[in-house]
C-alpha cells in the first residue's frame, strides 16, 4: 500500500531525527556512567587525598561513581598522557598539580602540550608549603637560615619530592631569590625525602604542609615559614617567607582537567558540582587539615591560572637549569 505523501514525510522526518536522540539524552544525563579521575601520584600522597575528597562529593551529588585510578610515575606525565589520549567526552578526568606547569618547561619532548590538550575544568586548592629544618641546624627564623645558607654555601642539604616537583621548585625560587646555594637531594616522593630529615640525613626541606604537619607539632621538625604570601591557620606562629623575602609565593595547586574537545555542557556541569565541593563543611574540614586554602572559580579562572604558573615556573628552570631526572 502507497502510503500518503504527508504521512511519509512525517515518518521520513521522524526517522531522520532518531540518530540525534541518544546524544541528546547522553548530554542531558551526564554522567550516565563512572568517571575515572586520573592521578599521576600514589595513594596517600597530598594530590591522591585531595582527589578522593572530592570524586566521593561528586559520586553523591551527580549520582554515578568517580574512580580514583593511581598513575604514578614521571610527575604526573604519564597520567596526563592517559588522559590526553583519552576520548573528550567527561569520563577520564585528570587531578592536575603543579607539577603539570612545571613540566611544560622542565621536559623538551613531552608527548603532548599542556595548556593545549588539557582542558582546565575547575581549581581546587591551594595547598602551602612549609621551609622546614632538623631541629639541630642553629637557626630559628628565615633570615637565620639565609645568613646560615650564605656563610656556608653548598653544605646544607636539601631534600625534595623529586627533580620538577613543587617541593624542589618551591626551594629553587627560595635559592634565586634570595642568593643562597642549597645542594639538592632529590627523593622519589615526599615520604622518604622526610624520613631522611627526621634522621638528620638531609637539614632542609620545603615540604608540602600535609605531609610534615604532624612531625612539626611533634617538635620533630623545626617550621621556619610557609611559603604562601600569608601565614595559614594551620600553622599558628608561623610567618610567610615573602614577610623576609618580598614577593617569594610556591605552593601546591590541586584541580581537574579533561581532554580537549570535552563538550562546554560537561566542564559546565563538573565545574559547578565541584565549586559546592570544595565548599562543602566536610570536605572544607579535610583540607583545612593539612592547610590547603579553597580554589573556586570558572573554567576561565582557572586557565588564566594555570599560564600564569606555568610562565612563573619557566623563569625558575631556566634560572637554576634544572634538568629532568633520567633515572
């Protein structure tokens, strides 16, 4: 039977439209799946906590899982080259840190470019970092220990979390600006580079707060400043380093990137789910802890952050020529 020519073209219309259907539906329902979030360090490490905090607020709040999938190696180059490669559709998600922007100018070969394959997606924290030393070494203050490191250049020893980290960049910065000469001891993370202080083996370390915290309200490690522009509640007593050395700032930056092309409807979605995070009293309680001070903003914030950090960091590799570990 010749069907009607207006009722054929309904169902020509109609038929036309079905192929558009489930991308419109998978867009709406996003996530309609879990969601692996990528990071480039181990379990148990400032960036791996901070990650969980927030992948259990955005299970709860969008409804599906968010998978912490532990990627370490090579600070953070081999998770951000999973998540680079992967398809941009919000499903492989990255815990960036500043390691990333450091990276951008300590390695001439990375298989992919940052700022243009990652899309940022949301800030999360600021977390500080603290000049530590053995209780041993004679000094108290920060200009102690400048007039300490100047009459004795090259003897004092100081740890970090690995060649590129924030830790290491964090006292590079300390070294260009103020005319100092510490002879770099890198580890690989941040646990074994404090074990070795604790031991005296090492006599300075610019740690992340979280991962010294206790030893320093144990008196076994001796805080002479944090290295954000303001002292942090954390560590009551404790002044900046920039109120001895104007201008000096390092601290560990905490976010969540995509691959690019991830749909604008997406980034949207997760950026707005992980502002209530970083806000929420439970999860504020978590980072407070270890002294990371709240990141909220838009995508766009974000990015004008993230080529900020990577301009400032350049200057410093290029400063002290700081080169890859090969190991």
């Amino acid at each position: 039977m010749k069907l009607p020519r207006r009722r054929f073209l309904q169902i020509a219309t109609a038929a036309a439209a079905l192929p558009s259907l489930p991308r419109v539906a998978s867009a709406e329902a996003y996530p309609a799946r879990p969601v692996h979030v990528v990071v480039g360090f181990p379990a148990g490490q400032t960036a791996d906590i901070s990650a969980r905090l927030i992948a259990d607020f955005l299970s709860q709040r969008l409804g599906q899982p968010f998978i912490i999938d532990n990627k370490p190696g090579a600070a953070s180059t081999i998770a951000t080259e999973i998540v680079v490669r992967a398809a941009p559709d919000g499903y492989t998600l990255l815990q960036t840190v500043a390691s990333n922007f450091i990276n951008a100018t300590l390695y001439n070969n990375l298989p992919y470019d940052f700022i243009r394959d990652i899309e940022p997606v949301a800030s999360v924290t600021r977390t500080p970092i603290v000049l530590e030393v053995h209780p041993s070494l004679p000094v108290k203050t920060v200009p102690e220990f400048i007039a300490y490191a100047k009459a004795h250049p090259g003897k004092l020893n100081m740890a970090s979390g690995g060649i590129g980290n924030s830790t290491h960049m964090a006292g590079e910065l300390f070294q260009m600006m103020t005319g100092t000469k510490l002879t770099h001891v890198p580890y690989r993370g941040s646990a074994p580079a404090v074990t070795d202080l604790l031991a005296g083996q090492v006599q300075v370390m610019f740690d992340l707060l979280g991962s010294s915290i206790e030893q320093i309200k144990a008196g076994k490690l001796r805080a002479l400043g944090v290295t954000t522009a303001e002292p942090i509640e954390a560590l009551p007593g404790v002044p900046a380093v920039a109120q001895f050395v104007p201008g000096y700032e390092a601290s560990g930056l905490g976010g969540i990137g995509a691959p690019k092309g991830t749909p604008r409807e997406i980034i949207t979605t997760l950026n707005a789910a992980i502002n209530a995070a970083i806000v929420d009293p439970k999860v504020k309680a978590r980072h407070d802890a270890f002294g990371s001070i709240p990141l909220p903003g838009s995508p766009e914030d974000f990015r004008k952050l993230i080529a900020s950090e990577t301009a400032k960091w350049a200057k410093v590799v290029k400063f002290a020529g700081i080169k890859p570990d090969k190991a």
